[in-house]
C-alpha cells in the first residue's frame, strides 16, 4: 500500500499546489520544455479550451487523429498523465481528492508498470464521462506533451515509456543537449556526461548544431 501512495503522490503535490497558486503545472522528471518561442500559461489555457484541467493523449494515439474526432472521444482517448496543468478550482481538488483516495487503480492496464496515478485518472475517466468532458480537456500529445516524432512541435519533449531508467533519463540529458548546444561553447561539453553512448544518441541533429556552437 505504501508503494502505491508514493507512485501517486504527484496528486497530492497537484492539490498543495493549487492551494498556493492560481494554476498548477505537473511534469515528470522525463519531461523537459522544448519550445520557447510562444508563453507556456496562454497557450496551455488555449488548449484547455477554459476546462478545469488540461492533460494529453497517450503516445499510441496516431498523428493524423483531428481536434474534431479528439472532441468526440474525449472520455475514452488513453491519455498520459506525466503532464498537467490544472486550473485551482473547487472541481480540480475534490478531483485529486477523489483519484487520490478512492479508485481502484490496479484493474488499470497502467498499474501493472507502476503508472497507478495514470491507472486512477483513467478509471474515474471512464466511470464518470460526463463529469470527465465538462471539466477535462484531453489535447494530442503532438501540441504539449510529445515525444521525438514531434520534436519541434510539441512545447514539452516527455521521455514517457517503460525503457530502463538510465536509458530513459539520457534521452532527456541528451534532448537538453541538442535544445542548447547552439548556445553552448563545444569545451563546455565536450567530454562531458554526454559523452559515448548517451552524446551520439541525437547524432543527426548534433552534427547539424557543431557548426553553430560556440558562435
């Protein structure tokens, strides 16, 4: 029991911080931004489309999948819960309060690998759809919360997956490299933990950024 209250306690961290603030934002330790040519809060809150929390679709759903077929399954779509923002409203605590302490979890696919929070939301996703759709949105991963394919694209690059957790955590050392490096002098890295395995991980889009390191 102890271990699943510690898997989730990014939803108690969610509810202390919406007592502080006017909007929480939650990223795994995966996740890193990856955009900063537009503000993070107004284009969040724009694909929130005013609802009470803002979370992504899973990495299966496909990319070609429109804001108008989303709208239609929006109390089904698998979504992933490494990324929210969440608004502080009455209906935003009672609902952390709620997955926190009352669904069953482990009949979630998700449990199995240790996603209970994932596991949580995703039951009362599916047990309370009408609920769900007038206070959740569920935007495409391809906006907000991707990973490699939309590079570029999405605002924040997430790791997500069930690789190891070295492997993991130098895909994003990496993705930090290649987001930077153009404003890094080469000595600074060179030789660094980037080094071997994890440094040729981007070699593609490392080789195009040398020429520019250091300028």
């Amino acid at each position: 029991m102890h271990l699943h209250i510690s898997r989730r306690s990014k939803l108690l961290a969610m509810k202390q911080a919406l007592t502080l603030s006017p909007y929480a934002l939650w990223m795994d330790g995966d996740a890193v931004f990856a955009r900063f040519d537009r503000p993070v809060l107004s284009t969040l809150l724009h694909l929130s489309h005013g609802k009470d929390a803002l979370l992504s679709t899973e990495f299966t759903v496909p990319l070609n999948v429109t804001e108008k077929q989303l709208d239609t399954q929006q109390a089904r779509v698998d979504l992933n819960s490494g990324v929210m923002l969440m608004r502080s409203t009455a209906w935003s605590r009672s609902f952390l309060d709620r997955v926190y302490h009352d669904a069953p979890y482990t009949s979630h696919w998700g449990a199995i690998f240790g996603y209970f929070d994932q596991a949580a939301i995703t039951h009362f996703q599916r047990t309370h759809a009408k609920e769900w759709v007038q206070h959740v949105r569920v935007a495409h991963f391809r906006h907000w919360n991707g990973g490699k394919r939309v590079l570029g694209k999405s605002m924040i690059y997430h790791a997500a997956g069930g690789q190891g957790v070295a492997d993991k955590y130098d895909k994003v050392l990496n993705m930090c490299l290649v987001l930077t490096c153009k404003h890094v002098p080469q000595k600074c890295w060179r030789g660094s933990i980037f080094k071997g395995k994890g440094r040729d991980y981007h070699s593609r889009e490392r080789s195009g950024l040398q020429g520019t390191a250091g300028a």
